[in-house]
C-alpha cells in the first residue's frame, strides 16, 4: 500500500541540526496571481526533488477591493532537503507585491527575514488603502528583517515592453516577474514554467510570449543585479526519499482519483452528487472530467438533493457518494439517516471550513468532527474516517468505498480546507498493489411463495443489496422502522430495540476489518502521547520530533479510523501517562476519547482558522511533560 | 423467449396490508394504478415506486415492484438518483400537496424542469393528512384546520400552473375515484419525459368533499371539462363548450353549437395555462384529462448521451489517472550513497 505521509526515518529523526529548509510566502493583491505564482514556484520546487508542504490562503471575497487587506491573497511554501510535513510556522522570505499584502503578512515574518517588496505599487493610494500612514519602507519600521525593494511593476512594464499589450494586461505578468526571480534564488529550472505558459496560452502566443519574457527578466535581474548580501543564491538538496515516480498533487485531487479507485476497484459505476460549496467544489470538478471511469456527475438543486440523488444511485446499483462542507452536510443530515435505515452504502465527504453557519468559508477547521460522529437523529451510527494529508487522501477514499459497500452503510469522510488546497509531493501508487473488493449483488430470487429478505445478515451483519431490475427480488424499503429480516414495516418495540441495536453492531464490526492503532513516531507508552487526526497531522509530527531530539518521552498518534477506532485503542491510550489533544477546534475528539476510553485526555484548542505551528505544538508538549 | 404471461391487478399487489383509512381515495387510485400496470407492459421488477412522507407516500408498500419509501418532499431528488443509476427502469414518483409543493417544491421543479422519464402522481388532497389535518399550500383561503383555527389567510399555488411553470412537458388531471384515471395514467405513462399528474384526491377525515364541488354525480357534467386531442371542449352533458375571446384574450363559456368553441391541442401550451387556470368562481368547469403534451429530450437521456460521447475513444486506465499531471522520477537516495 503506498504510504501516504512523510513519515520521518530513524535517521532524519536524530538528525542535528536539522537539514536545510525553508519557508517562502507570496502575498498580493487577489489580482495579482499570487495562487498561481505559488502553484508554479511549487511545482518547480518538486521538480528540483524538494519535499514541500504548501498553505494557499485567499480571501472569501472573489473579488475584493483592490488593495485592501481583506483582498489579500497569499500562497506559502516549506520546503527542503528533509521531510517537510507542514507549511512552515514562519516564513523566511516574504515578497510583498503590495502594502497591504505587506501589513498582513509581515507579522508572521521570523526575526531577521528578508521582505521583498514591490515598491512601484506603494504609492500614497495604495498606502492609505492599506491602513499605513507612512511609506513603511522608507521609515524605520521594517527594521526587524532585511529590506530589498524594487519597482517590479515598472521591471515588468519594460520587459514586456515588444509584445504591445495594454498597460493592465502587461502589468498582470508581473507575478511571473516575481516568480522568475524567485526560480532564480532557489536555483530552479524555468523551463516547466515555460512548457506551461505555452500550453496555456496556446491560443494567444503573444500573452505567453511576454510572460515568458517578465519571467526571464526576474530571473536575469536576480543573476546580473547586485541587491545585497541577503539576496543571495540558496541551494537546497533534493530530499531522501524512496525511489519512485512522483507526483504534486493537492488533497482535492487525490481525493478526486482516490474515489476513483475506490469505485473501481468495487466494481462499480458512480453517481457524484453534489452542490457547489467552499472549499468543496473542486471535487466535483475534478469528477466531472472522468466520464471515461464510469462517472455520472449530478449538480443538484441543492445540498439534500444531491445526497438523495447519490442514495437513489446506491438504491439502483451504482456507488452513490456526495461531498460537501459543514453548512452543506447539515443539510444533508435527514437523508444521512434515510441511508443508515435502508442501509445502502453511501460516501459522504466533508471539506471542513470554519463554522458555525457560513462561518469562515475559505479558512480551515477541524469542527465538524462532532457532527459526522453525533450529528443525526435517532441513534444513527455510522463509520467515520479522516485524512490526514493530500496524499492520504486517496488512501482515505479508497477506504471508505470499501467499507461503504462491505458493511452497507453511508460512511463520513473528513477532510478540510487546508488539504483540499494545499499540495505535497506524492509517490505515484502501484494500483495493482490495492486488493480489489468486488460487490457482490444479491440476485437468488427466492422459492415461490418465500419472501424476499431484504434486511437479512450476513457474517459482518451487513444485508443484501438487491438492485431493482433483479426478477423475483421486487421488495420495499424506507425510512420507517422495519421487521428484522424481512424489512415489513414493523414499528414494536422488540423492532426498534432490535434494528437499534443491530444498526450499531454492523457499525462497530467495521473494527474487524480495520488494522490496528499504529504510534507513527516514538514509542508505544510512555510519559505521552499527542493524539491528532486530520490535518493536524504535520505540525504534531514536527513538535514531537522536535521534542524527542530533546529527549523527551513523547509519541505521535494519528487516528485515521475516528467510528469505530481500532481495537486496540484504548490499550494503546491506556499506556501513557498523559495524552494532549491537539485540534482546530474546541476539543472534539478530546471529548470522544475521554468518552469511549475513560482517559484524562487534555485538549489544546485553536480556532483561529489557521493550521497550527509546530511552535505551539511543542509547546504544548512541554508544559505537560514540565 | 417463453410467452409472457398477462399480470393482472393481483399479480401487482404486495402482501402488504393496506393501512389507509376506510374510505379514503387512495384506495381508489391504488386500485387504478394496479388495474393500469398490467397493460403497460413494464415488468415488475423494472417498476420502482419513489415516495416522499405522507399519507399517499405509503403507496409504495402496496406494489409489487421494487419500492423507495423516503423522506419528506425528496423523492424526485431520490427518483433522479435511481434512473441516472439506471435508466432502464420505469420510475414512478408518489407524492402530495405538502410533500411536493411544500418542503419539496424545489425538486418538483428542479425534476420538471430537467425533464426526467417518470411519472409523478401528485395526490392532492389540500390538507395534511398524517400530521392531523394542518391546511396545506393547496389549501384554499379561509381553511379551518387545527393550525388555522380561524381560517387560512395565504392564496393556494395551483399544482399545474407550477408544473407548467416549472417547465413540464405533459401535466395532466384527474380524479381519484373517476373512470378515466386509467387512461390518464396510460397516457402519463406513454410520454417520454416527466409527466405530471395531479389527481384530485378525497380525505375523507380532515378534508372530506373538499373537491364535491365538481366531482359530486349532481355537478360532474357541469363542472368537468374532460379533454381528447382533436376534439372539442364540450361540457354540460354536450350542450356547453369553451371558446377564446380573442379582443380580451381569455376563455369563455359558448353555446356548443358555436362555431367558436376550441378544439383541444395537446401541444398548445398558452391554451393549457388558460385551461389550467379556468375560474370557478366564474361557473367554469374544472380542466381534466391531458392538458399538455409536448415531448423534449430527457435528463438522463442528455447525461448519458454527453457521458458515452465524452468518454468515447478514452481508456479508463486508472495507472495512468493516479500518474497524471506533471510528475519526475527519483532514481536512488539522493543521500544514499
Ligand atoms: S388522513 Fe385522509 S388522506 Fe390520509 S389516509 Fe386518512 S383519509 Fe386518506
């Protein structure tokens, strides 16, 4: 099974100091292309053999006023010769293509960082625009990092000066300026970047000519000008990692092909019904170019109907999922428990965003933990799982088709903002080396005069799915309270109690097919353990490495099988002295793990819509272990 | 392949007790319905019945096809789901005034709009019959219910000016306990596309006789306008027919012997909004029968189409899906050595 995560070798562990890395930020206006200066700089940066982490954090608004600091888009990158298993918790290298993008970001800048700034957008507009009542490059305020300026926008207008285009379209190749520069400073190849402007401006040669030629000039001007000790050329090494192929790839994406194998290797064609939603969507895009797989995409009136249309897909034979964020999956919430009765099997996923309500639409948060675990009416267990990273993703999705179909049951897979957006390098998967899962669909029609048995049991407790258009199977099915067995309408009590209780049993059998809690760093037991799940899982896996080197007891556990844990969890638990709970949330699983485990497992909360540093983490650690 | 055997209205009864009250017209429209499947030629096995919640969404139960009894006001959504699945099968949606217009009037439209093959039987009964008798957004103004004691006060939606809004392609009417369901829902059932029925349906606890106004023997030749295509809109026991008033633009009340009374077109869809919307008050009688036939392309027909014509020639290689994008290899441990 291709391993999805950058699990840190033994070696790289002890390693000291740590080898090289580092952590660039690009920030502009929303117009400015910063997501795709960024992309681009990413994609180079795997092709030079870096491992990376990337943190793409835009505004909710598409378009907001030009130069504001809510119109701020930025894109970060962390990347070196080491394992790098998140965004970076400061940034090394700031470049400001306006004061606004200045004034947000440069807080977050480390001491002694080097901000470059394009000083051709910092006029008096721009600045009052931004809230600065002086030019904060000309006075001393900036005195805490290294300073290069440049009018990049004036570079630009020059380079691509030939090409004749108008004064705003030549200035909008100025990310490519910016990104030329940076390709220079990291000793990057352009020549990706240039493949891809050509193949995307194939149809207008001319816009791909002058991109290519601010990119050379950023690129020129970074070789040929002398801008000071701090801009200097950095080579980092490729990083260790298994021979392969690989590949970029963002947690939508992989989730996108994961769903993909998911469904084939079942066997099955698939209905994708979905709505679109922040930061969901893309999913839906990704799945509605791969009709060639057996893909029916269904953009619904609405959230409901695009779960119930993947029901009804699931009813009639083919695999039924949806996707969705919070504000979407409460919607969806009734007709999650229609497919928990009829017992169909379903695939829900949920790109979390900040909430409650529309709540912060394109920041990220693990908060709807609670809701894919309680979050329904009735006693409505159903399976949970949650990835960890863009890469785990497809490992995630492929397991939750199979135990949607094994077991018959919707299943909620969690993911969120950040990996939905965020890229990392991925080694390609052997697909033979997944075991497919055949459905079997139920076709023995019974002796005349027997009924059909639509709600028996097989040895995981999971019943028969019947496809209409089965002759001698014709048989009911619906939300109300059945019979055992025969699925009649039955509403006794014996009925309820034992519907109720055979719904939970199936759920909680899913353990038996899943492997059990791994310690993915340190030891099993000891002084603690930091219990993560989601995309929390970097920065735990940093801070605990960072701890370990000092020598302390702490071990790293990520839970990616959340309804039902493995089996052998609460032994695992039970092993440590203490347990933190790290969560962008107000301490959901905390809640689940003291629930089912009875152990004193310690939240550490954030719900600021950003990803953890590895800062807090540690420190976090350290305050339990003093 | 052996000689079909005819079914018969049995053969498409489940064994299921019918739980409705005595009395009630859905018995006389599940009877219809069961009386109707016989000559339609579908097997049973390729026969789904989708229902939302109600007292008439637990007409599923009771036929010997494959059923979906789900959720409130969701079953076109659920219906979409099964025949995208499957195009094969012969959907038929089972709904209310409250399950339909009410919480489901987004996908009535949505479904209508889309044009999916079905049928969807809309028993309207202008009441809430499972909840007890709340009035319903077919209810007329003034209706005492539990919830209004003192009367309704918002104006009803009429289901065929939706449907007819919303974009359906055949909208038809009918009554529970009239001879001509039958046919109606032959018809319904020819057309490719979504056909949209509404049948008048009585409740005899919460809204007993609400439609006698029209369906009682006594007011039935008077009161309903039963349309053929081709042939004239005659009522009254042939002595009345319908004519336009061309300087107005709206429809009168002619002698039958007018030279101008209109001849039914199916496909006539301003004549059908008029029909549809045909005035009580004013002594007309009640449009039944197809009102509106004009066939378009179906939903899942264009999906499935655009599915085979996009993935034609492409092989569905998911080695290459995973490898896709721009990708590099690394040939040994950059440290290794
Ligand atoms: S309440 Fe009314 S509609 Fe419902 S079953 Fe009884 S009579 Fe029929």
């Amino acid at each position: 099974m291709a391993s999805a995560t950058h699990l840190i070798t033994d070696d790289e562990a002890h390693a000291r100091p740590p080898l090289e890395s580092m952590v660039v930020r690009f920030a502009g206006d929303s117009g400015d292309g910063m997501q795709l200066t960024g992309g681009q700089f990413t994609l180079s940066t795997a092709l030079a053999g870096n491992d990376l982490a990337t943190f793409p954090d835009f505004p909710a608004e598409i378009r907001a006023p030009q130069g504001t600091t809510f119109g701020v888009s930025a894109f970060q990158i962390n990347f070196g010769s080491t394992a790098i298993d998140t965004a970076g918790d400061q940034p090394d290298v700031l470049v400001a293509m306006n004061p606004a993008a200045l004034k947000v970001n440069v807080k977050s800048l480390r001491d002694g960082g080097l901000i470059i700034a394009d000083e051709g957008e910092f006029t008096s507009r721009n600045l009052t625009k931004a809230g600065y009542d002086a030019n904060p490059l000309d006075d001393d305020s900036l005195a805490r990092w290294q300073l290069v300026r440049f009018n990049i926008s004036q570079l630009t207008l020059d380079a691509v000066k030939p090409f004749g285009l108008g004064n705003k379209e030549a200035l909008r190749c100025k990310n490519m300026w910016t990104l030329g520069l940076a390709l220079w400073m990291f000793d990057r190849s352009r020549q990706p970047i240039v493949d891809w402007l050509t193949t995307k401006f194939a149809k207008a040669p001319q816009l791909a000519e002058a991109n290519i030629a601010a990119l050379n000039a950023g690129h020129a001007y970074g070789e040929t000008v002398e801008m000071g000790a701090s801009v200097r050329q950095h080579h980092i090494a490729a990083a260790p990692v298994e021979p392969g192929l690989y590949r970029t790839v963002t947690g939508a994406e992989s989730l996108a092909v994961g769903l993909v194998a998911g469904a084939q290797l079942a066997g099955l064609d698939m209905l994708f019904g979905s709505y679109p939603i922040t930061p969901a969507s893309p999913l839906l895009h990704h799945l509605s170019r791969l009709k060639e797989f057996g893909i029916t995409t269904f953009q619904a009136e609405d959230e409901i109907a695009a779960i119930c249309a993947a029901i009804g897909a699931s009813y009639a034979g083919k695999l039924g999922i949806t996707s969705s964020s919070g504000p979407g999956i409460a919607l969806k919430t009734e007709a999650i428990g229609l497919a928990v009765m009829t017992e169909l099997p379903l695939v829900i996923v949920n790109s979390q965003r900040g909430g409650p309500s529309t709540g912060l639409p394109t920041k990220t948060e693990q908060s709807d933990l609670y809701q894919a675990v309680y979050g329904r009416n009735g006693d409505a267990p159903l399976p949970v799982i949650a990835a960890r990273s863009p890469a785990d993703a497809f490992d995630c999705a492929i397991e939750a088709c199979r135990i949607a179909t094994r077991y018959m049951t919707p299943v909620m897979l969690l993911t969120d903002g950040y990996i939905a957006n965020a890229a990392e390098p991925w080694k390609v998967p052997e697909m033979s080396g997944y075991a497919p899962f055949p459905v079997h669909f139920h076709d023995d029609a019974p002796p005349v005069g027997e009924g059909v048995m639509p709600y028996a049991r097989n040895e995981d407790l999971a019943r028969p799915w019947i496809r209409p258009g089965t002759p001698g199977l014709e048989h009911r099915i619906g939300g109300i309270e059945k019979a055992p067995v025969s699925g009649n309408i039955d509403y006794s009590p014996e009925a309820h109690a034992e519907m109720t209780r055979l719904r939970a049993a199936k759920v909680a059998n899913v353990a038996h097919s899943i492997p059990d809690q791994q310690v993915c760093l340190g030891n099993e037991g000891g002084r603690l353990a930091v219990v993560g799940w989601g995309s929390t899982f970097g920065p735990i896996h940093q801070a605990v490495r960072r701890a370990r080197l000092r020598g302390l007891d702490v071990a790293h556990i990520h839970i990616r099988h959340i309804a039902p844990m493995p089996k052998n969890m609460s032994v695992l638990l039970k092993g440590y002295e203490h347990i933190l709970v790290p969560e962008m949330n107000s301490g959901q699983l905390k809640t689940i793990l003291r629930d089912q485990f009875l152990v004193d497992a310690c939240p550490l909360a954030k719900t600021t819509g950003q990803p953890f540093t590895i800062a807090e983490i540690e420190a976090a650690i350290e305050g339990m272990l003093r | 392949m052996n000689e079909v055997v005819k079914l018969t209205a049995k053969d498409w009864a489940s064994d299921q007790e019918v739980r409705w009250c005595p009395g009630c017209g859905d018995y006389a429209v599940l009877k219809a319905v069961q009386r109707t499947m016989p000559d339609l030629g579908t097997a049973r096995e390729k026969t789904v019945f989708v229902s939302g919640i109600g007292c008439s969404s637990r007409f599923p139960y009771y036929m010997a096809s494959y059923g979906f009894h789900t959720i409130h006001g969701r079953a076109p959504a659920v219906a979409t789901g099964v025949k995208l699945a499957n195009p094969e099968l012969d959907v038929w949606i089972i709904t209310g005034d409250g399950d339909a217009l009410s919480i489901g009037g987004n996908h009535t439209m949505h479904l209508l709009r889309r044009n999916l093959d079905c049928q969807l039987l809309l028993f309207n009964n202008e009441i809430y019959g499972l909840t007890k008798g709340q009035y319903s957004p077919t209810s007329r103004i003034g209706t005492r219910t539990p919830s209004t004691p003192f009367g309704s006060v918002d104006r009803p939606a009429n289901p065929c000016s939706f449907a007819l809004g919303a974009g359906a392609r055949f909208i038809a009417r009918a009554i529970d306990v009239h001879k001509s369901l039958p046919d109606v829902l032959k018809d319904a059932h020819g057309h490719r596309g979504a056909s949209f029925v509404e049948i008048f349906q009585n409740c005899v606890v919460y809204n007993d006789d609400v439609f006698a106004s029209f369906t009682a023997k006594e007011f039935a030749a008077d009161r309903q306008l039963w349309l053929t295509q081709g042939e004239k809109m005659l009522f009254g026991g042939g002595t009345k027919g319908i004519s336009f008033d061309r300087e107005r633009m709206v429809l009168t009340i002619v002698d039958a012997a007018d030279s101008g009374v209109l001849v039914h077109d199916r496909k006539n869809r301003t004549l059908a909004q008029l029909l549809i919307e045909m005035p009580a008050t004013a002594g007309f009688p009640v449009a039944l029968g197809v009102i509106y036939e004009d066939p378009a392309p179906t939903f899942e027909s264009a999906v499935l189409d655009q599915n085979r014509t996009i993935a034609a020639g492409k092989k569905p290689d998911l080695q290459a899906l995973v490898a896709k994008g721009q990708s590099w290899q690394v040939e040994k441990e950059p440290r290794a050595e």
